[in-house]
C-alpha cells in the first residue's frame, strides 16, 4: 500500500506551513531590528507568515477544511513568491538596499520552493485518488 500523505523532511505540508509561516514570522521581526528600519515594509515577510501559519494550524486543528485551507496556503505561497520578484524591478541597484532586498531574496526563493511543495502535494493527492478507485 501506497503512502497516503506527501511529506518533506518527514513533515506533512501542514506541519510545512506552520514552521514555514513561524520562519517569515522571525525572519521579518531580525531583519526589520537588524537593520533598525522604522518602514514597516520591513515587516512583509512577518505579514505574509501569520495567515501561513494561521490555516497551517486550521488544517490541524479542523481536518475536514484541509482542502479548503491548504489551498488558501497555496495561493498565499504564490503570493509570496510574486512579491519576491521586486527584486528585480530595478536590477541596476540590485542589493544597493541590502536588507530590503536580502528579504525579497527570500521571499522569491522560499515562496517558490513552498508552492512547489505544494502543488507535488496536491499531485500527490490525487493520484492517489486515482489509484484508490
């Protein structure tokens, strides 16, 4: 008998998104006190963390929403994923803002690695839907 979650790092997706959502948690609240920045543009990646880990913690806690709310992950993940792309809105001072741009660096890598290991999960998913009839 097939496995029936996709896990990454022994970790099912769910458990992903919540350590996924505590990490732009943290990673926003350092930077933004590493680099002494009074903008609250420095605090993004905080903003995009909370609603990661909030429906990574719903999908725990109310498994008949699992769908719903990974799907809600996903798009979030997306979302993070585009907002990394400033980086290259204006590449000629690329890293001229080294924080700013260290932070939209791991937005636009971590969102893309998050949101592949979720659409192979939804994948997952359904083939093994397609096995089990």
């Amino acid at each position: 008998m097939q496995e029936q979650e996709f896990k990454v790092f022994n970790m099912e997706m769910e458990r992903i998104s919540i350590v996924y959502g505590l990490f732009l948690i943290v990673w926003g609240l350092i930077i933004s006190y590493v680099s002494q920045s009074d903008s609250m543009t420095s605090y993004i990646p905080s903003f995009l963390g909370i609603p990661v880990l909030l429906f990574g913690y719903l999908t725990l806690k109310f498994p008949e929403r699992k769908k719903l709310f990974m799907h809600i992950v996903v798009l979030i993940g997306i979302i993070i994923f585009l907002g990394g792309l400033d980086i290259f809105r204006n590449f000629s001072t690329l890293f001229d803002s080294f924080w700013a741009d260290l932070s939209k660096s791991m937005l636009l890598i971590s969102g893309f690695v998050f949101s592949y290991w979720n659409i192979k999960s939804f994948i997952f998913i359904r083939k093994n839907r397609k096995l089990e009839n």
